[in-house]
C-alpha cells in the first residue's frame, strides 16, 4: 500500500518521478493534466466532431438524402463534394478522442463524489435536457426516437456502476459472473436505447471501474475498445498524464449546459446557412 499523501497517476505513474534523465543527459518532463483540463480537452473535439456530423454532413452535404450507390457515384463527379465529405470524416475522428476521456472522468466522477443520487440526477436531468436539442441537431426534427443522445449512455453507466460496486464487495466465481451479466444489461439498455457512443462508453466505464488498479490490463483493454472510434486510443496519453487534481477552473455545470448548448447552436447555424 502507497503512503498516505503519495500522489499517483491515473495509470500508476507516481508523479514526483515526471522528470527522467534521457541519453546524453537531456532531461524528459511528463507532462500532467488536471480534470478540468481533460474536460476541456474532451469538450472541444466533441464540439469538432459535431460540426463535421451536424455542419458538414447533415448540413451542407445532407447526407440523408443520397443512398449509398448515389453518394459514391455523387462522390466520383464531384470533387468539391468529396472534400467536404473527407472533411466531415477527419472532423469525427478528431471526435473520436473525446470517447475514452469521458468514460475515464466519468468513472472519477463516481469513485469520488459525495453524493452518487445528486450525480446521477445530474446526468439524467441534462439526457432529457439534451434530448431536444439532440434530435434536432442530428435528426433535423423536434422529436426524433431513431437516436438518444450521449448523456443517455452516461447515465445507463452509472447505474451500471452502481450496481458493479454492490458486487465488488462479494467474493466468488458468482460474484464475477453476474458483474459480466451487469455489463451485458447495459449493454442491452443502451443499444435498446439506441444512446449514441452505447456500447464504446459502457465496455470503457466498466473496464475503467472493473481494473481500476491493473493498469497494464486497463490500458490494453481500453485501447481495443476505443479503436471502435479509430483515434480513441490516442486519448489514453492524456489519461496518463492526469495527475488526479479535481478543482475545476469552471463550474461543473457548465460542461453538463455546453453539450445541449453547442448542439443548438450548430443546429442554428445549419438554418442560417
């Protein structure tokens, strides 16, 4: 066991050790990240992703409108119209860093509040907050059942969690099954749901919470599922360097009003276009 007062990394890196002496003593310094500053991080390439799908693709292209054999033969005529269908596509892997540092933080979040009734409320409370603008950002309708957004898959993994810490407390090959039978439910829920990003955000919350302290196991799982997104694997380097320092420089809320606001804001631009 670490002594009381040792800071480490998320992955186990000890940060007092941030500074190595490489070949021909050149110094190396690791940098480190703060949760504020992941979620920053997380929000601007989600907000990056957003303007690809909901500007680039549904706006301009409007991609709806064109069957696969239309779009490709589209594509080879006009070559205006496939750069800005590679555009949208580089915009959504940039995306695609987003995924991991939300499940890592949402895992912290858990492990750390106070208060899990007042966090979930939370969370949910924003899901159906977000909704409307969701739909209209992504489905151009007020109301649109074909997708939930993420805030949806957010909440199905805290209920997740939730019952996962109830197992952890319970020795046993059972114990350990029914924790895989937990993940398969949320799993189940959030593809029911259809909750964008369900099944990446689920299996990564659990591998987070599940491996907490394998961290060698944590990464290589993480990174696989992530590789769903393509570019996810590249945010475990800012995990890494996450030194566990909480005080947010903004206030909470305004991460959980920027998701609902950012995709009203696309969605009124597209009208303004």
């Amino acid at each position: 066991m670490p002594k009381a007062g040792t800071k480490y990394h998320a992955f186990g890196m000890i940060q007092n050790m941030s500074t190595t002496l490489g070949r021909r003593g050149i110094v190396w310094k690791t940098p480190t990240v703060t949760a504020d500053g992941l979620k920053m991080f997380a929000c601007l390439v989600m907000f990056i992703q957003s303007i690809g799908i909901v500007v680039v693709e549904k706006g301009i292209i409007h991609l709806s409108q064109y069957t696969q054999q239309e779009l490709s033969q589209a594509l080879a005529e006009d070559s205006h119209l496939m750069f800005l269908a590679g555009l949208g596509s580089v915009l959504q892997l940039i995306g695609g860093l987003a995924l991991p540092i939300f499940a890592f933080l949402l895992v912290e979040g858990f492990r750390h509040t106070s208060s899990y009734r007042k966090y979930l409320f939370s969370v949910a409370g924003f899901a159906l907050l977000s909704e409307i603008p969701y739909d209209i950002a992504m489905g151009q309708k007020l109301v649109d059942w074909s997708s939930q957004n993420a805030l949806v898959s957010m909440s199905i993994c805290l209920v997740m969690l939730y019952i996962l810490r109830l197992l952890r407390n319970k020795k046993g090959i059972l114990s350990r099954m029914a924790e895989i039978v937990v993940v398969a439910c949320a799993v189940f829920w959030a593809a029911l749901l259809r909750a964008e990003y369900g099944l990446c955000l689920v299996l990564l919350a659990a591998v987070f919470y599940l491996f907490y302290t394998r961290n060698v196991l944590k990464t290589i799982l993480g990174i696989i599922i992530s590789l769903l997104y393509v570019t996810g694997p590249l945010a475990f380097y800012g995990i890494w360097c996450y030194n566990e320092v909480r005080k947010d420089r903004l206030p909470k809320y305004a991460y959980y009003f920027f998701y609902p606001l950012h995709l009203l804001g696309l969605a009124l631009l597209v009208e303004l276009l």
